[in-house]
C-alpha cells in the first residue's frame, strides 16, 4: 500500500439546480450553466447496498412550484442520516399522468440500524437549488483520519496565513492604497 491510498476516497456531492426531466428522462442535478447535468439516480447507483452518510437540502424555491401533492415549497427540505442506501422500483403511474415524480425510477431510502427505514424523497429537491452528499461510512472515516493526522501544524499555517492576510486588509482600509 502507497503513501497515497490512504488518500482516496469516493464521495458524491451534488449542488445546482435540480429538476426533472421529461425530454431527458429522469432527474438531474444542474450544476450551472455550461457544465454538464448529472442524473441523480445514477450518481447515486454506486452506492448502494453499502453503509453511507446521506444529507440533502434545498433553498427557498427559486421558481413556482406547479401543485404535485408531493412537494411542500413553502418549507425547507433537509434530511440527514446514516444508513444502507437503497432503492425500490416504483409502482407505474397511470400511462397518461404527469406527476413530476414519475421521471425518478426508484425510491430510495435507508435502512436504518435499527431495521427502520429512512425514506430520502429526493422530489423533494425538484425545482430548488441544492445539495445532496453521499459517503460511504468507510470512505467517511478515512476522510475523518486524514483531517485528525494532519494535526495542529497544517491547522496553525492555515490560521498564520489567514491572520496576515487580515492585517493587510486592515492595512489597506486604512491607508486605502494597496502594496
């Protein structure tokens, strides 16, 4: 094992505009403008059956929400938990229904420790600016490792560095002339 491989690690964080899809067909998350749309449900494939962290949350809505039944836009979405990420075929809507939840395949949920489950109702997101992150607890713990060995010194050059770039900002306020 090299000195790198302990630095590896998958995460996925998705942050943009999420929104479904009926010319595309499916859900995806839009980073911003001229970067590549990410389909939800597949960035979220490799994790599943494994032990994750998961949190999502929205923005108020940027744009009106049209009436689903599903979605409460006057509240803030945001979920939070650990658990096995997983998934279940939906039941087919009916052929000429235009439910915007009908474009997710899946719903995905997390079997909690306790044998509970934690549903993630990602239509949730729909039509909102957001974030969705997802780790594996292992890949969460080598992150956790690699902050706990970088100790006091990488924390200290970080904070030395930020306490003199504020002096020069004072510095510069003061005399209103930039060195």
């Amino acid at each position: 094992m090299g000195l790198t491989d302990n630095l590896l690690f998958n995460a996925l964080l998705l942050e943009g505009d999420f929104n479904t899809s009926a010319v595309c067909g499916g859900f995806y998350c839009f980073p911003a403008v001229g970067q590549t749309a990410i389909h939800v449900e597949d960035a979220l494939k490799p994790y599943l059956g494994q032990r994750v962290r998961f949190a999502a949350h929205h923005l108020p809505a940027k744009l009106p929400a049209p009436p689903t039944g599903n979605e409460k836009s006057e509240r803030l979405f945001s979920v939070s938990a650990e658990g096995v990420l997983r998934n279940r075929l939906k039941p087919k809507t009916e052929p000429h229904s235009i439910a915007l939840d009908s474009l997710l395949l899946f719903d995905w949920y997390l079997e909690l420790f306790d044998g509970s489950t934690q549903p993630l109702d990602l239509i949730q997101l729909n039509r909102h600016h957001g974030r969705l992150a997802c780790v594996s607890v292992v890949d969460a713990e080598k992150m956790r490792d690699i902050v706990t060995a970088a100790g006091l010194d990488v924390l200290g050059v970080q904070a030395q560095e930020l306490s003199g770039f504020a002096q020069r900002f004072k510095k510069v306020v003061k005399d209103g002339k930039v060195e």
